[in-house]
C-alpha cells in the first residue's frame, strides 16, 4: 500500500499530471498538479520510479499545489480536476483511510516503546522483568500485525524501533548471550556429529528404514532446540541433506516429469492445479467472509472511536478484496470449463484411435490366420501332390514296362515272319538260279534294316529328338516284301521264256 500515486488528469480541457502525497498522521493530502507543457519523460520517469519511493526530487516551475482533506467520503481529489482512471483514485480513497488509522496506530505503539526505551536507559544492568515487558509489548503488536490493523510500512518503522530497543537492552545481557550461543554452539555441535555419523552409515549401505526413522527423530529434536539463527540453518542444510540421500536411495531420483508427460497428462496436471487454486481461492473468500462477519460483530461491541474507525476502514479493504478474489475464481472456473472441453476432445480422439487400432489388430489377426490356414492347406496339397507324382512315375513305369513287352512280341512275329520269307525265298531261288540268290540277298539285307529301326526307336528317339530332321525312306512292310517277291518271281519267268524261246534270223 502506497501513500503516493501519479495520475493523468483533466481540468478545463487542459491535460495535468497529477502527483498525490498522503500525509497520515494529519489527515491531509498534497496534490501537486502539473500541466502537459512542462512534463518531460525525465521528470514522468522520476515522478514514478523515484518520488513515489519516498526518494525526493525537485519539482519544475509552474506546477500548482492544493490541499485536501482526507474525508470517510468524499472525493480525495481537488474538485477542479478530473481522471479517467477513477478505479485508481476509488481505491486509493479506501486504502488511505486505513492508511491513516493504521499510522495513528503505530504512532501510539511508538509512544509506548519510547516510555519503555527509557526505563531501559536507566537501568544499570539487565534486567528480566524490563526483558518481559519488552517482550510483552512486542506480542501485543504482533497480535495487531496477525489481525491486519497495521500496514507494512508501519509494521517496519515499529519492527526496526523495537528492535533497536531489543539490542540496546542485550548490551546489558552479554553474559546471558554468552552462555546462550555456547548452548547453541554444543547443540549444533551435537547435531553434526550426528548426521555425520548418519551419513557415515547411509556410506556403509546400511538398512535404510531404521536410519530414515532416526532422521525423523532427529528432525523433532531439532525444532525443539533453542539455537541461535545461524547454527539452526547451518544444522538444518546438513539434515536436509541427508533426509534427500536416503529419500533418493529408497525411491530413486524422480524422473522429469517434462520428459515423459504426453500432452494428455500436462493437460490434467494443468487441470488438477487448477482445482487446487480455484479450492484455495474459494477457501480464501470465505476466510474473507468470515473476517468480514468477525469485524462486524466487533463494531456492535463497546469499542473505542478508534478502533472502530479502523474496523470500518478494514471492512472496505476486505469488501474491495473478496471482488478482485470473486472475479479471479470466475476467470477460473471459465478456464476450468475449457480444459474440461479439451480433455473431452482428447479422451473422444483417444476413444476413437483405440477403435483403429482395434479394427486394425482384427485385421492383422484374420490375415495372420489367413496365412496359417494357407500354409496348412499348401502342407497338405504338398503330401497329395506327392502322393499324385508317386502314382504317374508308377504310372509312367509301367507304360515303359507295357511298351518293352509290345516291342519284344513285335520283335518276335517280325522274326518269325522273316524266317518264313527267306525261306520262300529261298526255295524260289533254288528254282530261278544265280539271279535269284543276288535277290534274296538284297531282301535280306532289307528285312534286318527293317528290323534293327524297329528295334532301335526306342533307344534312339532322344537323341533324334536333339537332332535337326531328316527326310527318311519308309520302312518296307511285309505286303513290299511280297509284292517285290512276285515282281520277281514274274521276272524270272520272263526271263526263263526268253531262253526257251528261239532266236529270231
């Protein structure tokens, strides 16, 4: 909360910038108007970041300078200028009202601690019931501090006196701070050597349970403890530390949850965040609430002017507040409803890819059961085929073995049947003579020509089969045969008639 603020302001159309100073203690407000014409960036800049941080600066000529009144209600701006930004000027009405009741506050605890500054400026020595009494004031600012009624500027300016009082009064208690930061010392000392002796076992790869317990202990001890501030951080590194070893070697470093989180999860871990602020929040407004109900039951109650004054003040701070917290929770709820919307749509997506892969796994499997079935059924065509090449090489060998046993009886008659014609032949010859024999020769010379191709087709027809055709003689049958015999036979009468038959003069 800040006792100054820099605004744009109007009056007769003319643009002023306008630098407001709360003067607490008074009641009063210090407004110093500048018009456009004479603010430069550099004088904007130092009027921002410097004169509202309470750092002073030198203000150019031709600004103009009014007084106010810092009224319950009312406006707390001089009645000639105008601002477009009056949610800035309403909120500061409300806040410098508290403002200047918290400052009256502290301005009462300050008068107390001077009265007690004194006693201790008497005092020869350090003395516990003047220790108490310090004590006791300072408890009860602390209670206002807990309630809200003292801003933190007040709270500082009361802190940082106080604690000037704390130390002048420790002057006259060295020797207590003596012995008390030579207890602090060997209970840090113990602590250490503790954890060190920890650590030493946790090295060793002892059991793990027991010495987490142990920590555990430790760490209850410790809180327990009455250490000066340095030691009890120093001692608290040294326990932490060893509380995050055994953590790590029981449960494993934590993987980054960056790393591994699908979208799907960075949406619910968003969404799950969400709920935890939107339940803090609405937890924070009813708090609110609550305060508002406290401070109004009080007000009913015999309080003085003062506090009552103040009491009103902080029920407009609380009011204004549970607005900005509601329209926070409302942006809330809003977000909450989109990523609802959005993990719908991711769940829909999902539903839908898992009824593809589904389908597609279904897919897989019949064709995989589709293969099976093949393979099985070529196994079993492959035994029929077998069985079915078996029967035409049987088949086949058997035709050769019919085929031999055609030739052998073919070869059988045809030497029979020449037998029989060279026989006839022979006997004709005997009867035609010398020409007749050259014949039958020659015939037979035919008939075993006959029969050697006959025998040799067989043997022969591959490798004719591999060899270009050739033009071939038929074969003589044995009607040729014949017939040449006759041929013959007449020839021979022929010529027998021509020798009987006498010579022509």
């Amino acid at each position: 909360m800040k006792s100054k603020i820099v605004i744009w302001g109007h009056k007769d159309d003319q643009k002023y910038l306008l630098a407001m100073s709360l003067r607490a203690l008074e009641s009063k407000i210090d407004t110093y108007a500048f018009p456009e014409s004479i603010v430069t960036e550099e004088f904007s800049s130092k009027l921002n970041q410097e004169w509202k941080n309470d750092v002073e600066i030198e203000f150019p000529e031709g600004y103009t300078h009014f007084e106010t009144d810092l009224k319950s209600s009312g406006e707390i701006l001089p009645a000639e200028f105008t601002v477009t930004d009056t949610e800035t000027i309403s909120r500061a009405q409300i806040e410098w009202q508290f403002f200047v009741l918290s400052a009256k506050l502290a301005a009462s605890y300050n008068s107390e601690l001077e009265i007690i500054k004194d006693k201790i400026a008497q005092a020869k020595e350090f003395s516990q019931p003047l220790w108490d009494e310090l004590k006791l004031f300072w408890d009860k600012v602390q209670g206002q501090i807990r309630e809200k009624n003292i801003i933190g500027n007040h709270i500082t300016d009361l802190r940082k006196s106080t604690n000037e009082v704390f130390e002048s009064l420790k002057e006259k208690r060295k020797e207590l701070d003596r012995v008390f930061n030579e207890t602090s010392s060997l209970a840090k000392s113990k602590f250490l050597s503790t954890i060190q002796g920890i650590e030493e076992r946790i090295d060793k790869g002892m059991s793990l349970h027991p010495i987490f317990e142990e920590l555990k202990s430790l760490q209850n001890d410790f809180r327990k403890a009455v250490m000066t501030a340095s030691d009890k951080r120093n001692v608290w590194d040294k326990l932490d530390a060893a509380f995050k070893i055994v953590k790590e070697k029981r449960y494993g470093t934590k993987v980054g949850s960056s790393e591994q989180n699908s979208a799907k999860e960075r949406l619910a871990n968003r969404y799950n965040g969400l709920l935890a602020a939107i339940s803090k929040m609405e937890q924070s407004i009813e708090f609110d609430k609550k305060d508002m109900d406290f401070q109004t039951k009080k007000m009913d109650g015999q309080v003085g002017q003062l506090e009552l004054q103040i009491r009103q003040a902080k029920l407009k701070m609380i009011e204004d507040r549970i607005q900005s917290k509601q329209a926070k929770l409302n942006d809330m709820h809003s977000t909450k409803s989109e990523l609802e919307q959005r993990m719908e749509r991711i769940e829909k997506s999902e539903a839908a890819n898992a009824k593809k892969e589904e389908a597609k796994k279904m897919v897989q499997d019949k064709i995989a059961a589709d293969i099976k079935a093949a393979s099985e059924l070529r196994q079993e065509s492959s035994e029929d085929l077998e069985k079915a090449a078996q029967k035409i090489a049987e088949s086949k060998k058997a035709r050769q073995s019919t085929k031999s046993n055609v030739i052998d009886s073919i070869e059988t008659d045809l030497n029979e049947t020449m037998e029989d014609v060279v026989d006839t032949v022979k006997a004709v010859g005997s009867v035609l003579g010398n020409k007749l024999g050259d014949l039958i020769d020659d015939l037979t010379d035919k008939a075993a020509d006959m029969l050697e191709g006959v025998l040799g087709d067989e043997q022969t027809e591959e490798a004719k089969n591999n060899q270009p055709e050739e033009a071939t003689p038929a074969s003589p049958t044995t009607t040729d045969i014949a017939a040449s015999s006759e041929e013959a036979a007449d020839s021979t009468k022929s010529d027998e008639n021509k020798e009987n038959e006498e010579p022509k003069p």
